[in-house]
C-alpha cells in the first residue's frame, strides 16, 4: 500500500470509530462507566485490525481511572495515531475495511473470504461431515408466528450418510472465514427428503421454539388484566421468558375468550387487535409494537444502512394503497343504558412526513385543530382512520371504544405498510441482519433511497456459487398520534 493508501485507510478506520461510538446509548451512565463503555467498543474495533488498543490489559482488568482512559479513547478516533501503526503492518488492509465497515463483519487480516458455518447435531459438531458434502444451505428467519426454516441439501452419491431421527435438534452457526460465526437458532428435524439420481438428501428443520404447548388448542377467560400480564402468563406455562414492549404492557383486558384456540393462534388475535407483532426467538417470547423498529424495553434497534453496491438483485413495487382509504371499527358498550350513537374519525397528528411519491392521490394534509369533550363514553359507536372515500369495516365488535380504536389504527397501520415493497440480494451475506431491523439504502431511484425502511424477511442462502442475503423489506412507518373529532348523530 501507498503512503497516500495508508492516510486514507487510517481515516476511514478513525471515522468509522467515531460513528461507533456516536452510536452508543449511555443515557443514566456514570461518567467512569461511559468512558469504559467508549473504550471497549473502540478497542474491540482496534483489534479487528490487529491494533491492540492503548493500556488494554490494564483498562480491561480495571486498573486505571479516567484520566488514562480519556486520552486512550481519544487516540482511536484520531488518524494520526492510526497511520503511526497502519505503516508498521501495511498490507491488504483496504480490502478488509471495507468488508467491516461496509456489511458489519469483521474479518481479520490476511483471511481469505469465504463463507463459513458451523452445525451441531444434539449439540454435537458434525460440521465436518457435512462441509464437502454441502450443496445448499438455506436458512429463512421470519417475524411473527411463522417459524424460522432451515432446508439443508447434501450430496450422496456413494450413499453413506445416515438419515438423522426427526425430532433431532440442529443449531446453526453463520457468517465469514476469520470473523467470529453468528448463533442463527436451534431447529428441530421435521421433514427427510432422499431423490435420485445423483442421489441426494434434504434436510428440513424448523424452530425449536415453535414445537409443543404453543399449538395446543386451550379453552380460557381472561378477565380484568393487562395485556403485558395476559402474555407473562402466557409465556410462562410454556416455559418461555415474556418481552413486551413497554408501550403494550398497560393496554388494559377487561375481558376476551381463549375459544378453542392455541397460545399462538390467540396471542396472533391480540397483536392484531394491537397494533403488535408476536413471535418466538432464543426462549423469549417476543410481543411489540409493529412495524416501530424498538426493542422491547423501548429502545431504537440499530439502523443499517446499504448501498446498490451491496447487492446484485433488487426488485421494488407500489402498491396502490387506494384499494381502502381507511378502515372502520365498530364498538358496543353493554354497560351504559342510555344508548347514544357517535362517530369518530381517527386523524393522524403531524408528525415526520412520509415520502410523497407513496402517498395515495386522495391523501389529504391533516389539521391540527381538534374536538375534545369531557361526556361520558357512548354505548355504541363506528370509529374510522384513514379517508371516508372507500373503507374497509372490521367486521369484529369491540366492546370498548378504546378496543375499537386501537383495533383500527393497528389495521390502517398494517395497510400503510404495505404500501410499497424492496426486496435486495446481497453479494456478501449478512448473518447480522434480522426482521424489524430498521435500514436505509442509497444508490437506487430517489423514491427508494428517501424511505425509512423495515426487514421483514431475511433469507440466508449458502452454496458453491458463495453466500449471500435475501431481504424482504416493508415501509417503517413514523411514530404516528391520533387524535377523534366526534360527531353525534
């Protein structure tokens, strides 16, 4: 590499140091705390590159006080201390920069690139019997209750692998030669496929998580709860740990029927009828709120970002959202005898504008002015989000006006994310990636590259041709308020 190579690179690597750390939440930390919190993420960083950070071993056996961590953190992110130690070990750094910063792996130098893996059979390693006898590995992790898929085909043309037991789990790992392997699940065996000739055998496992309890149909009444300790109940008689999002936790149950419905069909009903998306990772059970790109206690999942130069097929579409224009729900109140009947429009506040060219031509700009009366809640009424041009009515009647409203906003939600469609492949496979990880792209049409957008679908594809990433995504929408402007009939 050129003296000019090595300044450039050395100011990549501190940039990108100094985003990284941009990025950290230390909101409530101690200032010791985030100084500590600042130098392990950049020292991790330094010793993707070989760099041993300033005082490493006594800053990680916590030897030192600020005013050694301070200017150790502060090295880094500076370029000049980076081409101090890049013109002692030049080499192909650019190449590997790149493939850091540019898909998130970190490779180590001097590692050639290649897809790697690693699988265990009842926690046993049985990598090497599959690697040189490996056509496909296909790995699909889908959100909600639709399990993840593993679909594994081997060659067999001298006929000597063993049909592995169905029920039999595997756990996959994913990702680079040189770069730490990614834990993708644990899959149970449900499906062998033999074909020939060339004989071959597939292997198809789905996750563990979604087998036993879950699918058993349940006769139940659930009265006076939340929704946060209707689904920790849940959880907890099938052995899984409940994460609800803190904005779901106090939605109030005053009563529903569990009718011959399995947990999982029934917790789909609630996150539905919410405005949530539920499913099942590593022994968590998983309900938040659609579409928001927050973990469950409520904090932002890290945005990726990508280029057209990451990928080698894309595909988008717009949907005509037209179709329905806003969504109706109805609700009786049996409790209240005087019997009234009201109307209300569900208005969205003005908030971040979503893109125009996905906006439908009937979409109207939202005022802020709106009715607010203190009278008791009707006993039955129709609520709408959206446009009164061409509505879709929910055909269930809710028993609140709460329920009505959140059940129609979860709706109008859903159909506006569906309003466009990107689907990309990535050249170099990205095991990091996950649904509901928010993502920005560049480098396609400006209609593209201007909207939020949100995974929805990741398919991992491993074979001779090399690995690569399929990504379904979905439009993310803003954190949205609504406001009711009333009208008595």
């Amino acid at each position: 590499m050129s003296r000019a190579d090595i300044d450039l690179l050395a100011a990549d690597i501190a940039n990108f140091i100094r985003a990284e750390l941009a990025d950290i939440d230390d909101t409530g930390f101690s200032e010791l705390k985030t100084l500590y919190t600042w130098y392990m993420r950049a020292g991790f960083i330094s010793l993707q590159f070989n760099v041993t950070p300033p005082h490493w071993e006594r800053v990680t056996k916590k030897y030192v006080g600020e005013d050694e961590i301070a200017p150790a953190i502060a090295r880094m992110f500076n370029d000049v201390w980076w081409r101090g130690r890049l013109r002692r070990i030049a080499a192909a750094w650019r190449e590997h920069l790149q493939i850091t910063v540019g898909t998130g792996m970190t490779i180590d130098a001097g590692a050639s690139l290649a897809p790697a893996f690693m699988l265990t059979l009842n926690s046993q390693d049985i990598t090497s019997n599959f690697s040189n006898r490996l056509i496909s590995l296909t790995m699909t992790d889908n959100r909600g209750f639709e399990a993840d898929q593993l679909d594994i085909e081997l060659d067999d043309t001298d006929g000597k692998v063993e049909l592995p037991l169905r029920g039999a789990v595997l756990t996959l790992w994913l990702g680079w030669q040189g770069s730490a392997l990614l834990n993708k699940g644990d899959f149970t065996v449900d499906e062998i496929e033999h074909r020939g000739a060339p004989d071959t055998l597939t292997i198809r496992a789905r996750s563990a998580d979604f087998r036993g309890t879950l699918n058993s149909r349940r006769e139940e009444s659930w009265h006076d709860t939340t929704l946060g300790e209707l689904v920790s109940t849940i959880a907890k008689r099938n052995k899984l740990t409940a994460s609800v999002a803190d904005s779901l936790k106090q939605i109030p149950v005053p009563h529903i029927d569990q009718s011959q419905e399995s947990d999982a069909v029934f917790l789909t009903r609630l996150a539905d009828r919410n405005g949530a998306t539920v499913s099942v990772k590593a022994g968590k059970l998983l309900f938040l709120k659609a579409g928001s790109a927050l973990t469950a206690s409520g904090k932002p999942i890290p945005q990726m970002t990508l280029t057209r130069s990451d990928g080698d097929r894309h595909q988008f579409a717009i949907a005509d959202r037209g179709a329905y224009t806003g969504v109706t729900a109805k609700w009786l109140h049996t409790k209240d005898p005087k019997p009234q009947k009201q109307k209300v429009t569900l208005k969205r506040q003005p908030k971040e504008k979503h893109l125009r060219a996905l906006e439908h031509p009937k979409a109207k700009p939202v005022s802020k002015k709106t009715k607010s009366r203190k009278e008791p809640e009707a006993r039955e009424g129709e609520y709408m989000a959206g446009e009164a041009d061409n509505v879709l009515a929910l055909t269930t009647v809710y028993a609140s006006k709460a329920q009505a409203m959140r059940a129609a906003q979860a709706k109008w939600d859903k159909l506006q994310r569906g309003v466009a469609e990107f689907s990309i492949t990535l050249a170099l496979g990205r095991a990091d990636l996950f649904p509901e990880t928010p993502v920005r792209v560049s480098g396609f049409k400006r209609v593209i590259d201007e909207q939020s957008w949100l995974i929805s679908k990741v398919t991992h594809n491993m074979n001779n041709s090399g690995f690569t990433t399929g990504l379904e995504l979905e439009v993310k929408l803003s954190d949205v308020e609504y406001s009711a402007e009333s009208d008595d009939e």
